[in-house]
C-alpha cells in the first residue's frame, strides 16, 4: 500500500502548503496524467463543493486533478476505478457515518488494500486509516454507526497531538486522554503526530515526515510515550 | 424531577467541594439518613473502588452515606430503590458503554424520570442526562453502542466549556465543534457550561449555578451562543 497520513492540513503558508513535497512523492509518477477521487465528507461548516474546491486550488502545482465523490453519480464504482483517494479532514463522526451509511468505507478500504489506490488523508483522513476511530479529537456530533473504520494501518492515530493544555481548564489533558484509551485497548498502539508531522507508508517502510524538532509519540500502553524522530521508522 | 449537573468536580479547594452548598440543596431533607447509589463507570484511570472512595470523602460534610453501583450484587434491584443516584465524570464513552450493556442505562432513567430518584451528574454525569452523548467532550476511547443517553432534559450539556484554543494549534474551536453540533443537528440547543457552573433543575424550574463573572451559553443554531447569567433561567 501506498499512504501518506498527515496529522493536519492548515499551515501558516496556506492550506496543505507544508505537505506538497511530500503529496508529489506520494502520487507517484505522472501526476499530471492522474485524477484524485476526493472524500469531503468530513466537511461540515464549509460545503463539500466549497472542500472540493479548496483541495483542488491546494493541489494544483503537483498537477493532480481532483473530483469529489459526492458528485459522482455512480460512487462506488468511481472508488473501484480509483488510482488515488484522498480523505479530507473536518469532523471524524460525520465522515465515517456518510461512508458507512452508502457503503463507500467497506469499498474504499477494498481498493486501498488491493495496491490499486493510493491513499492520503489528513485529521479525520489519518484517523480514517486506522482500525477504529478510537483516538479522534472531535465532538461526536453525530452517531458514526459503529467505531471500526479503514484499518489499513495496525496502529491509532492521533493527529493534532499536542502536550499544551489551557491554564485553569480542569479536562483532560492529550496524554491522559491517550492513557485511558490504553488502559481499555491494551496492546493497540497510537501514534501521536504533532502539527506539521506525518507518516508515509510505501509498502514495508514507514517515514516519519516533518520538522526534527517534533518528534512523533509512540504509546503502548499507560506509561508515558516514546518520542520517534523524524526519518526512516521501525516500530 | 430533581437534577443537579455540572461541569466538573475539581476545584482549587478540593473535589467536590465548590459544588457542596449546590449539593445539599439537592440532597433534599435528612440527608443524613439518605444513602447515594454511585455510577462510577466513567472513571478509567482511577479504580471503580477508588472513585467509590474520593466520593465518599467528598460527600462526607452533607451527611449523604455512598455506595457505588459496582459493588451491588442486584445493581437493577438496586436502581430500583434508590433515592439519590451520582454520576460520576470521566469518560462519557466508557460510562456509557457499560450502562448500556448491563440494561442499567434504561433502568436509571425510569427511575430518574418517574420521581423516584434525585440525580447529580459532573462532566460525563452531566452529558448523560442529556438527549444523546453528542456533545462531550472525551475521547471516544471504546464504542458505546449508540448514542442515546437518559434524556432527563431536552437539551445537550456541553460541559468545561472554554473560549480558551492553545496558541498554534489548528484544531477546532469548542464554538466552531458546537456549530458543527448545530449544523448536524437543527433544533437541538446546547447550554455550554463553564468550569465552576452548573444547572439546578427542580420541577419546572430551572437555576444557573456559579460565580456571575462566568455566564453560562446557549446555542440554538450556527450563530454566537446567547449569554446566559447565572441565578434563575428562562430558555
């Protein structure tokens, strides 16, 4: 499989601007000959026309077209002839509902694991990836219909992780957050990415990709995490 | 019905401990011959006995006796009778997970409901009062099963509210995560509940409770929340 799983999208230089080394890497050769099928499902202040567009804007210097699933009039059929799918992030609960409500979850995980689509997602697109939505930061807005997702890594992301925590504010803190899920899962892994970080996935090998200065966290369990460099990453 | 809910339990004097003339209020008359039934459910880095234990302690200067729910042998039987049921906070998912599956979820709330119990929830206690578990704030660390919660009040709790966003982070908003709330679910108001407040339902009445430097929000839709001051509340 080919994934590229970034912990967010926004950055201080534009929107997925940080991440496009990384995108082109990831879409192979001839990007220009190369359409994205676009999952905006997790948009929910802006319209997912509107996400169709930003993600289109966004991804315009690596030649990658993009067309978003929700105006294909045979959907599933557009994610069997996938060569690239991209999962935008937004609201966790709200995108697994649509994709399990319309069967597109079981179909794009089916295209995924068979090497026929690459995969990128950021926020809800990495927690997406994972085997459950267990280590999502979102309000469950509404009801997701059950909590097993892509499963098309072995290990839970947290995207957004951060140790900051609001003076006076008496709620949990990430890491506590993340030990209660250990505590209840134990023996599944989450990886923890920092703003601005990312994992790459090329068959057997895993990347870490971002700034050096923001190693990744590694939890298995309830003790405190490990901290993983940026680089190559043997778990 | 006779609800006490609020936003959290720990305080710079101790657990619990802001909340004690609220609680006594509560309690109702002879409070030193009532026993509470404690739902200890959403503890999940503390003990279920050890949360039984700091509860205890807390409530100790009201005169309320407590013994938690886990430790009933006929915990329906149990429900049944009680007079004073306590829910704990922690994790909304956890509490609600194992109420759900024991049946101990539909037996509260007819027992709530019917007048036969007096209800206090804190943080997970309070969201479980509510229509659906929809605006927590936790981690959805285990499946609960659905989404419904006790309904004791027609409107959702978010509870810890804050204004305050760690600087540089790019996740959302506690404002932009209950307009997406809004968003997915019309008509359905939420009264964000600041650290420190709470809210005393008594038959038709209705009280904000808490320091008036810190009004309560009331969001009916997409738009800013309605400023809620303290002391009796007319929505």
């Amino acid at each position: 499989m080919q994934l590229l799983l970034l912990s967010n999208s926004s950055s201080p230089q534009g929107f997925l601007t940080h991440a496009l080394p990384d995108i082109r890497q990831w879409a192979g050769p001839a990007p220009e000959n190369a359409s994205v099928l676009f999952v905006p499902y997790a948009g929910v202040t802006r319209t997912w026309d509107e996400y169709e567009t930003l993600v289109a804007d966004a991804l315009r210097p690596t030649g990658l077209a993009v067309r978003s699933l929700h105006r294909e009039a045979a959907p599933l059929a557009a994610i069997a002839g996938a060569t690239h799918i991209v999962v935008g992030g937004g609201n966790t609960f709200a995108l697994v509902r649509q994709l399990r409500q319309t069967g597109q979850l079981a179909a794009i995980a089916e295209r995924v694991r068979s090497g026929g689509a690459r995969y990128l997602g950021w926020s809800a697109g990495a927690n997406l990836a994972c085997p459950r939505l267990c280590t999502s930061n979102d309000m469950p807005i509404v009801d997701p219909l059950g909590f097993d997702t892509l499963g098309l890594v072995p290990f839970q992301i947290n995207p957004h992780y951060t140790e900051a925590h609001p003076e006076g504010h008496r709620g949990e803190t990430r890491q506590q957050r993340l030990r209660e899920f250990a505590l209840l899962n134990p023996g599944v892994p989450v990886l923890g990415l920092p703003e601005g970080t990312g994992v790459r996935i090329d068959g057997d090998s895993r990347t870490l990709l971002g700034d050096p200065q923001t190693p990744a966290r590694w939890f298995t369990g309830v003790q405190a995490p490990a901290l993983l460099p940026m680089g190559s990453w043997k778990s």
